[in-house]
C-alpha cells in the first residue's frame, strides 16, 4: 500500500499499464495556494484491480531510505496513457503535469449545476490538528498518513459515479480549466516583491468564474480604496496594461439576435434610438436589458430582436428537458433551475455566453502569445490584464492581444496602462 521507493513506484506502474486510476493529492500546507505548496502524498486507486497505493513524498512518518520526488512520480506515472480521475484538476495541474486527466468535479458539475460537496470528509484527526494547530505550516505532513487514506477512501466513494470521459465536454473541460490554470501560475507581483496568486472557481451558477484566495477578493477589487496600489510590474521598467470591452453585452446580443451595429460607440447608437443622451441612454438600455423590455421598446429595432430571441428562448426552454449553451453546447438542465422566468432565463445566457466567449478567447490568446516575457496576470469578466515587459516585447506584444480580443474589430477594448493596478490611465486612442 505504501510507496517509498523508485522501483517499488515503476513495478506498480508496469503491473498497471493498462489501468484507468483516481488521483488524490494531499499538499503539505492547506493554507497555502498550490503553486506554492510541495506534495505531501499521493493516494493512487487502480481501477482494474482496485489496488490502493499512497505515494509518499514528504511527510513525518516516511522512511530514511524513501527515494523519491515529484519529479520521478510524474515521469512514472505519465507512462500510463489512460484516463485518470481527479477531484480538482485546475489545482492538480499546479503540482503534477500529466496526461488525460478527467476532473469528477466538472463532470458533476455540468450534470447537477453545483459542485461536489466534500466539504463533511474530513476524519477527527484531520479536524484535531485544524483546530488545534491551525496556525502551523505544512501541518498535513503531521496527521498520520492512515488518516488521510481514511479520507481519500471518502473521496473516493463520493467520485465513484463519475469516472467516466465526458466526451461531450472534453473541450470545454480542456479550454476553461488549462487556460485559467495558466493565468493563475502567472500570479500578480506586488510591491512586498513578493506574487499573491488568485484561484478561479468555475462552478457557479452560470459558470462565470469567480476569484478569490487568501482573503483576496480579485473579482471585485476595490477602484477607489487603494486596495489595487500593491500590484505592480515584475519586469523592469514595466507597466500594467488592462484590455476592456466596451459595451460586450450589447454587441453579444447583437450577434446572437442578428443585429448588426453601425460602427462607432454602441451606446451612443441605442441612445440615439430613444432620443436620449448618452448617460441616459445607457442607463436605460442596461435597465432593459436585465431588468425586463417594456411594451413601448418592443417597437426599438435592437429590442424588438431581443424580445423575439427572449420568447424563443423560453418556448425552448419550457418544452424540452434542457437547452444547449451557444459556443459549447453545453447542456443546461431545467431541473438545475428553479424559479426561472423569461427574463430570468435570459440573463442567464448572457452571463455564460460572455463566459463561453471569454473562454474562447483565452484559449486563442494564450496560445498565440506564449513566446512573449509578457504575462497575463487576471482575468474579470469583461477585462483583461497584463504584466507587461515593454523593453523586451515592445508595442508588437500589445497590437497582437488586442487583434485577438477583440477578434479583428468584431468586440473592440478600451486599454488603461499604469505604474499600478490603481493608477491606470486610458491609453486607447494611441493605438489608433
């Protein structure tokens, strides 16, 4: 059961080859975020035997003689091309980089429209030390290692329904996870010269991630309190660079329902369709659309398509067991949703067609731009931001992610450049 040695870890493995697995990775410090942690052990299921293994790696009850590292377990376990089932893959692609891997939560996720709760797996020893030494570093490395295979074998029996390939939803599996997990590695530097790093939740209601760690709310950071001074450039002589959207609801909409915009400010345009000023007209075109269309705007060419697509939508929806998301497909179960209406429902396929799109994006940008010292630190639903490295990647670095973003013109940003996250100034009429 236990594995302290090469040889003993590469029999396993050649005895294996064949085999899918369940991967469940115990990091030494709980606290810490993962891309800062070290890998304390690894529970390994064999699902043609059923054989259990705990890799240890670093952890107070291994042997002096224990010959292993991360290194080594990777490589070994990597020669196994079949698929392999973890809880949280994002998390796990900081630690172990390895093939075919099937994150449980995502599939469950897509099926039930919430995550798996594992939240109550935790043994008396484990909430012993939690309690009682909360403040200790690395303090999975003290709890005995049978206590945490108890809890692996808990994890274990919540998962087992779900070691399946998802087929369907591979490809957004590959997109949204790999893609947020490089923006995390990336981290944002700050002005202790140190990186905080931020962890995006994607199960949410809509999809639409969420980002928070280590009481860091990246989502929402504060524009006025200061709170954004502490993130600066690790390059010399660099600068924070910040990609908007401007106006991104209106023109998805406008895809979706087939309305093309005039070239120009789109919220000048619908202004103008009310005889309103800009402010006013744009106030009320997001009162329209996610507070409800009123009969008299039914007559608007913009709102009259909205409101077709709206009753389309919930005929669909009302008829049929689920309907498919527009850039995935993926399935969207009505039993997820309840108290749905109309206009509920439709709010809720703008927020995961912003999401899709992103998660569209980031795959195409990522992969273009992987050559450059350039990083992309953050991502918060319309805005996109950078750590950039001006003396070694130039304005080159910068007319390219803008191009992708805003997919040659179809989606157009506004850009903000800064010494710091706070102090950002708009810098988009340069790039014309």
């Amino acid at each position: 059961m236990i594995v302290q040695q090469k040889k003993q870890l590469q029999d396993i493995v050649n005895e294996h080859i064949n085999s899918e697995m369940v991967l469940i990775p115990t990091l030494c410090d709980k606290n810490l975020h993962p891309i800062q942690n070290e890998l304390s052990l690894l529970y390994v299921k064999w699902l043609s035997t059923n054989q259990e293994n705990i890799i240890v790696l670093n952890h107070s009850e291994q042997r002096k003689d224990n010959d292993l590292n991360v290194n080594f377990v990777e490589k070994a376990l990597d020669i196994n091309k079949e698929n392999k089932y973890i809880y949280n893959r994002k998390s796990f692609n900081h630690i172990l980089s390895l093939n075919s891997l099937n994150d449980t939560n995502l599939t469950f996720y897509l099926e039930a429209g919430n995550p798996l709760y594992i939240d109550n797996l935790t043994t008396n020893s484990h909430d012993f030390f939690n309690i009682n030494f909360s403040k200790l570093k690395n303090i999975n490395r003290y709890i005995p290692i049978m206590k945490h295979l108890e809890y692996n074998r808990k994890l274990v029996n919540k998962m087992r329904d779900l070691y399946y390939y998802d087929k369907n939803n591979q490809k957004y599996n590959q997109n949204v996870i790999n893609n947020l997990t490089k923006i995390e590695h990336n981290g944002l530097f700050t002005t202790d010269n140190e990186y905080q790093y931020s962890e995006y939740n994607i199960y949410t209601s809509t999809g639409r991630p969420s980002n928070r760690f280590g009481g860091i709310n990246f989502a929402a950071l504060n524009k006025k309190d200061g709170s954004r001074k502490q993130f600066i450039s690790r390059f010399e002589n660099g600068v924070l660079v910040e990609f908007d959207y401007d106006a991104y609801h209106p023109r998805l909409i406008g895809d979706k329902i087939g309305y093309e915009f005039p070239k120009g400010n789109v919220h000048q345009h619908l202004a103008d369709t009310y005889g309103l000023s800009y402010d006013d007209g744009k106030q009320l075109t997001f009162k329209y659309l996610y507070g409800g269309i009123t009969n008299e705007m039914k007559d608007n060419p913009f709102f009259s398509k909205v409101d077709e697509y709206i009753k389309g939508l919930w005929k669909e929806w009302k008829s049929s067991k689920s309907i498919k998301s527009d850039i995935y497909s993926r399935e969207i179960y009505r039993k997820n949703l309840s108290d749905m209406n109309p206009n509920k429902l439709f709010n809720y396929m703008i927020q995961l067609m912003e999401t899709e799109q992103n998660v569209r994006t980031l795959d195409v940008l990522l992969h273009d731009v992987k050559d450059y010292e350039s990083k992309m630190v953050l991502y918060n639903y319309d805005a996109f931001l950078f750590d950039f490295d001006y003396k070694k990647d130039g304005l080159k670095y910068l007319k390219e992610v803008k191009k992708i973003l805003e997919w040659d013109g179809k989606y157009p940003t506004r850009v903000y450049m800064g010494d710091n996250y706070h102090n950002m100034r708009e810098i988009t009429e340069q790039f014309k």
